[in-house]
C-alpha cells in the first residue's frame, strides 16, 4: 500500500507542455482523491509514466501512458468522429486521426496504455473543438455541425470517465487509500439553484404575457395579476419543496436593476431593485433556511471587472453576507473570449462560477462532471475560481426538448446514471418564475420528480453549489498539502 503516487513526467514532454500536462494531472488526481509525489523517469518506486512513446514502451513504471504528440500540435485543429467505447471509457476519436483500437495491454505487472488520455482531458476541459462551431446571437454554440450531440459527448462525461478508469487501475495497483469524494459517505452530489430573473411580476405588462401565452384560458390569472393576487415570489415555496428532500438551493441575485427601454433595446437585465425592503427580507429568510445567495451578473456584466465588483458588493451590502458564487444571466459570457470572463471571476475573488454550460444542450459542457479550476492557455495556469459547471436547466427540457433526447426522464436519468456510476456532480438551474404551474405545466413537476428520484437512492448530496464548492476547495487543498511536484501552472 502506498500513501503517494509516484508519478514521472518525460522532461522532453514537460518542455513543450509543462503547464497543460501538470494541470491535467492535478485535475484527475484529486478527482480521484489520490496524493502524488513528482520523481524522475529511473525512480525505481515509479507507479504512473507519462512520456512519449518509445519512452514509454521501455518505461518500468506500472502505468504508462503515452504522449501522443500529433494530436497536442493540432489540437486547435481536431474534429471528434466518434466516441469509442473502449472498456466502458468514451475515448475521442478525431477526424483523419487513426489510432489504436485497444486502450491498453499489460505486460507482466505492468499496464500500458494505447491511448493519450492526458490528452484527451485537455482537449475536453479547454473546449477546443468549439472555437469551430457557429453561435447564435446571445453567443451560444449550435452543436448541430458537429458530432457532438449524435455521440451523446454532454451526456457521457469522458475526462471523468477518464479519472475514475484510472482510480480503478491504481487500485488494482494496491494504491490505497483514495480520499473520499463526497462528504458523509455520499456517492454523488447534486447542487440546486435558481436563477431570479423575475420575482416581481410586471402588473402592466404579465397579463398581456399570460393571455399570448394561454389564450382565453389566461383571462382569470391575468386579472389575478392585475389585482394584485397572484405573482412569481415563490422564494418560500421553493424552500418548502426542496426542504422535503433534505435538500438546499442556491438563488441568484441580479444587482442591476434593468428596465423595459433596455430591454427592448437588447440588454435584458431583471427589472427589480434588491436594495428593497422587501428583499432585505427575503434574504434574511433565504439565510435562516441555510439556503445559499449568490449573484446573476447582469448581461453584459462579463465586458468589465469593475462591473461585475460592483453589483457583487452590492449584493453582499443588501444581504449582508459574502457572496461566494456566480451565475451569468443567460449564461452570457465573452463568446469570443471566455477565459476573458473566467480571469474576471478570479479578479474579483469569486470561490466559484456556475455558467460554464450550453444554452441549448443538457450536459458537462468541459466534458468533466466534478468541479475544476479552469486551465487558461493565453496564461500557461489554472485559474483560481472553481467551475461547477449547470449541469441541466429547466428550459432544457421543454423548448429544447429535441436537441436533448426528445424525452425528459430519458435525459434526467441519463445524466443521474452518469453521476452515480462515476461519483460525479450535478448542477441543476431552475428559473424561480417556473413555479407557476399555469404558465409552465410540468416544469416544476419535472424538477420534483427528478429531486425525489435522487433523493430515494439515498447516497446523494442534494445541496447548494456553494456547499459542494467549499467541500471540494478544501479537499482538494488537502491533496495538494499531500503531494509534491506537479506543480507548473499554479498561480
Ligand atoms: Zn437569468
């Protein structure tokens, strides 16, 4: 049994790619909860060597893998195929890129492997492939040029895939012990959030949105609206249906008070103000159910750190609390920089960001369904605001239905599959607006039933992304005590 993985990185590979390849191996590591010690390629106590392949065939190390070197100096170019299912692991296939359709053999006591598996978590946490893709007008990805959403990629979380086939190589390895992914004994995590685009209903304009919507059928909601009966602050609901599951959500807060003008112009912030009595209230209530406040930056927030600084203070003023986490309206970042928007969240000192996720499509957008720290190329370093990425959100399932399996449970059990076999994470975005049972038949159905389907397994953590955040800041903190080396690229 061994405390640290003896890990070798070939010097030639680390003079070319230092800072991605130590951060590829951090991320799996303590994705996997597993301490390493960095030593040279002849180290007789060497359990994992990544190197290039001549060097690696001779490796005496237990685990090799190769550096596949074609692929690191095309990989802005690369196109995925296919998905290959080698041995339960989706493992990439590119376009004109032929490679071995075995993903490992093994040698006496030693396993080698076929594949760049280092690589391929690369590839997939930087999104590299998306920079060919065309957006829309909010800059959102259309998938539908690519193999991505035929291959199910979103759905089948490979980098985590990745970690957890390399858990269970070490394993058989004798490595122990791992430390544990998830607190009290949990075997998966699921992070609940809202995001609060529209508390407090217009009364001069929702009735005319209720009867486009409904019809005749909408007269008597619209006149409730009018007199002042019916609204969207649904804050205590939503803490009472989730309190049924022992469960705990975050809810996002815009701190730029929007108008209709701007939004008809194109910037469409939220239109309350939470300098409000009335909001001062309710944070007082979201904070004595240990629920979780964190900010919605405004629309166009991403284009300027002291922006995003400023409604991050005022949030944390109103409700007097620190804000620790982030969502972007519309999930809207710099679509033509995102690493831009990531350093924003770092400047200002956020622990976490939830908005790394695609508009249309249900899934781990970075290909990773456990949190990470972002590697930023134009820096040659990870970043140090944690990505706990929006796994599903409601509009998902119901607008873009078809580009998501045509089936809601079909979906929402696919990715639960995904996070139970693998330990992995969840983050679910609902709309507080949803509640309304009228306007939008079965969404908030939908997140009950797939809530109660999580909570009844039993081994899941449903609680607040700023809760699974801390828990895996300080865990990973802890393996980084344990280790050393693998270190190029920490700021
Ligand atoms: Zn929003």
């Amino acid at each position: 049994m061994k405390n640290r993985i003896s890990i070798s990185i070939s010097p030639q590979v680390k003079n070319q790619f230092g800072p991605e390849i130590s951060w590829v191996w951090r991320v799996l590591l303590t994705s996997i909860g597993a301490a390493w010690k960095e030593v040279n390629g002849d180290s007789s106590e060497g359990i994992i060597f990544y190197g290039d392949s001549s060097q690696h065939e001779n490796s005496k190390f237990r685990l090799s893998i190769p550096f596949h070197k074609n692929l690191w100096h095309d990989r802005h170019n690369l196109r995925l195929e296919k998905l290959s299912h080698l041995q339960n692991i989706p493992i990439p296939l590119f376009v004109k890129k032929p490679t071995s359709k075995k993903l490992f053999s093994s040698e006496c006591d030693r396993l080698i492997c076929h594949h760049d598996l280092v690589f391929y978590s690369f590839w997939f946490m930087t999104r590299l492939e998306e920079k060919q893709w065309s957006k829309n007008k909010h800059g959102f990805y259309d998938l539908s040029s690519s193999n991505w959403l035929q291959e199910e990629v979103l759905f089948k979380a490979p980098v985590t895939a990745i970690a957890r086939a390399v858990k269970q190589w070490l394993t058989s390895l004798d490595f122990a012990p791992f430390v544990p992914d998830w607190p009290q004994g949990k075997k998966a995590a699921v992070g609940l959030s809202h995001d609060i685009d529209y508390p407090e209903v217009k009364r001069l304009i929702e009735p005319f949105r209720i009867i486009s919507k409904r019809g005749m059928k909408g007269i008597p909601p619209a006149l409730a609206i009018l007199n002042g009966k019916k609204n969207h602050w649904h804050f205590n609901r939503w803490m009472e249906l989730e309190n049924r599951y022992d469960a705990k959500s975050a809810f996002y807060f815009s701190a730029k008070k929007g108008s209709l003008i701007k939004y008809a112009l194109g910037t469409p912030d939220p239109f309350y103000d939470i300098t409000q009595k009335r909001f001062k209230n309710l944070f007082r209530l979201i904070k004595s159910n240990n629920s979780e406040i964190g900010l919605h930056t405004s629309y166009n927030a991403y284009q300027s750190i002291d922006q995003i600084k400023i409604e991050k203070e005022l949030l944390e003023n109103c409700c007097n609390n620190e804000v620790i986490g982030n969502r972007h309206h519309y999930w809207h970042c710099d679509s033509n920089n995102l690493d831009a928007t990531l350093l924003a969240h770092e400047a200002v000192g956020f622990k976490y960001d939830s908005s790394i996720g695609h508009e249309k499509y249900m899934g781990w957008r970075g290909g990773h369904a456990l949190p990470y720290f972002p590697y930023i190329e134009g820096k040659n370093r990870s970043l140090k605001t944690l990505q706990v990425s929006p796994t599903w959100m409601d509009d998902h399932l119901f607008n873009y239905l078809k580009e998501n399996l045509f089936d809601r449970k079909k979906a929402l059990s696919q990715i639960a599959d995904t996070v139970i076999s693998q330990g992995g994470m969840i983050i679910i975005d609902i709309h507080n607006y949803v509640y309304d049972s009228f306007l939008y038949p079965e969404w908030k159905k939908t997140y009950e039933w797939f809530i109660s389907f999580l909570f009844e397994k039993g081994s899941i953590w449903l609680t607040t992304p700023g809760e699974i955040a801390i828990h895996w800041i300080k865990r990973y903190n802890s393996i980084i005590d344990m280790s050393q080396g693998l270190s190029e690229g920490i700021k």
